[in-house]
C-alpha cells in the first residue's frame, strides 16, 4: 500500500509517516518545501506522480489566534489547498483521509458532540476546517473525516511542552479551568489512522485519548507526572482573552469508532505518562 501524508513535518503528519513505515506500507511524506498546498498544479503534480491508493492530509494552517488576523491565508490552506488535495485524490483514485478538529463545534452543553451534530464554528480557523470538510465529502465518496482536539506529540510545539517548560521557569501558573475535552497522542491517532485506512468504512469520526479534563486539570497532571512543584491556578475564559474565540466543550462522542470496529484510544493520563518518557 502506498500513502501520500501531507504535512509530514507536523505533529500528526510526522508520527503518521514512522506508524506507516513500522506497518511495511511504502510512505511518502510531503510538506509546504516540496508541495505549497495553495499551489493547485504543485498538488496535481505530486499526487500524479506518486499515485498513492491513500492520501492522508493532515497538512492545515494551525495558528488559530492567528487565523483571525491572516483569514485570507487560513482560507487559501485549509480550504483551497483542502479542494485541491480532495480532487486529485479522486482524480488518482485514491481514498482521503482529512483531520479535522473539535473546533467545526460551538462547544455549548455539557454532552461529548456526536457526529451527526450540526456545525457551527465560533471562530475562523474551525470555520476553515468546516469548509475543507464539506469540500472533502463534496470531491470523493471514499473519504473518511477524523475530528480530533487537544493534539500533543513529540514534533512540535503543544500544550505539555509549553506547561512543562512554563513549570520549570515559574512558581505559579493560570490556567482555565472552563474549557473541557481531551487530549490526542499522535501516535496513538497516527495507529487509529492507519487501521481505518485498511477498511473501506468510510464517514465522519471523531477521536480523542479517553476520558475529558479541563486545560486546568490537563496542567495539573503535567505537572505531577513530571515531578514539578510549580502551583497551577484555576482561572475562566473570561480572564484569559484570546484572539480566536475557543468552544467551552470541545468533548467528542466516540461511540462510531467502536461501532465500527476501532479501538478507542488509551486513556489520556496513560498516553501523557508515555510522551514525558519519550521527552525526557
Ligand atoms: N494541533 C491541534 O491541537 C489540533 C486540534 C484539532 C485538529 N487539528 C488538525 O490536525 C491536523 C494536524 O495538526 P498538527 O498539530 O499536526 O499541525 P502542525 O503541527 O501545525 O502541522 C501542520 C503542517 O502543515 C504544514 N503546512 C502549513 N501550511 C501549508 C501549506 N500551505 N502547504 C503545505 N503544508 C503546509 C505545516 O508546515 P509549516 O509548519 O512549515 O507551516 C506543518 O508541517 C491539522 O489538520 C489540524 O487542523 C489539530
């Protein structure tokens, strides 16, 4: 099996490539350096060369406060660029994978979103993510939607990395404590991923480590896993503006997955104790 994962030099794209190569599947890793998404006859040219039977796109504009500021280059990656990876998927025949996010959610109630709910993004960003989608389904019927939050993995910048160095520097840290959901390993996404690229059991999806924290609780735990004294403070959203708004419950209904016949992942605190093993 061949794949195509773009993005490659992300978070998730990096540890999709090393999950595929553990598997035997010949992976090509392509990111903006060899193919800018925007470029619509770069896109064509490196899916018709490599010919993939699965192209896994995890490549988007991720500065979500950004976004806000820069709409029209958020729209041109995670739109435009989304379009033109779907339709030279279809054009090559190849089935599409799209990671999508928490964010298509405006995070109102208290219950994890199911897929079927209806989307309403509350900021620019998770409206871009919502467009590629819709963009996805509208190219190719062999496509599957994976919607994911809190993502953390060893290449790039994330969450734990930045409470961890934050715990060394400071005594006291705040964080808000109003927002819910659950963290994503990469690599355990990246094994999820793969096994869903073998079936032909296509659809909207959505996953996440078990469980759901608050960012609050998610920096508490950082901090006593990795043996730091550092005091976390509980604050709400209010007291901590950001330039994209964030939905307050970013939980996700996982019930599909085991519908389907995938694994749910591994609780979140087990898959955070792993990635402190693997930055040390
Ligand atoms: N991070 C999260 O918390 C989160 C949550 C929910 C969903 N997601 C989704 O999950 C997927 C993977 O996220 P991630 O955290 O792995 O993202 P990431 O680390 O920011 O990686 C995204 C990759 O896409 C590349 N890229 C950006 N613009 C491009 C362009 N014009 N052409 C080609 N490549 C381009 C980036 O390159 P540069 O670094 O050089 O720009 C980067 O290597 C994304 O689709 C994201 O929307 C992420």
């Amino acid at each position: 099996m061949k794949i195509l994962v773009t993005g490659a030099k992300g978070q998730l794209g990096y540890d999709v490539v090393k999950e595929g190569e553990k598997r035997g599947f010949v992976m090509i890793g392509s990111d903006v350096g060899d193919c800018d998404l925007r470029d619509e006859a770069a896109v064509h040219k490196i899916v018709n060369s490599v010919r993939p039977d699965i192209v896994i796109h995890c490549a988007a504009y991720t500065a979500v406060d950004q976004a806000e500021r820069e709409q029209e280059l958020c729209y041109d990656v995670n739109v435009n660029g989304t379009k033109y990876v779907a339709a030279a998927a279809a054009a090559v025949g190849a089935k599409l994978i799209y990671i999508s996010t928490d964010y298509v959610f405006d995070g109102t109630g208290d219950a994890p979103h199911s897929v079927e709910e209806v989307k309403n993004p509350v900021n620019y960003y998770g409206l871009t993510k919502s467009l590629g989608e819709d963009a996805v389904m509208a190219a190719l019927e062999r496509c599957f939607i994976v919607r994911i939050s809190w993502v953390f993995g060893s290449n790039g910048n994330n969450f734990v990395k930045t409470m961890a160095r934050l715990g060394r520097e400071k005594e006291e840290l705040s964080v808000v404590s109003d927002q819910i959901g659950a963290p994503t390993y990469t690599p355990d996404l990246a094994a999820l991923i793969l096994d869903m690229a073998a079936t032909e059991k296509y659809g909207v999806y959505h996953a996440a480590n078990s469980g759901f924290c608050s960012w609050y609780d998610f920096a508490v735990k950082i901090m006593e896993l990795s043996g730091l004294t550092a005091k976390v403070k509980p604050i709400l959203t209010k007291d901590y503006p950001t330039a994209a708004a964030r939905p307050r419950n970013s939980r996700l209904d996982q019930t599909k997955l085991k519908k389907n016949g995938f694994s749910v992942l591994p609780p979140w605190e087990d898959a955070l104790r792993r990635y402190l093993t693997v930055l040390k």
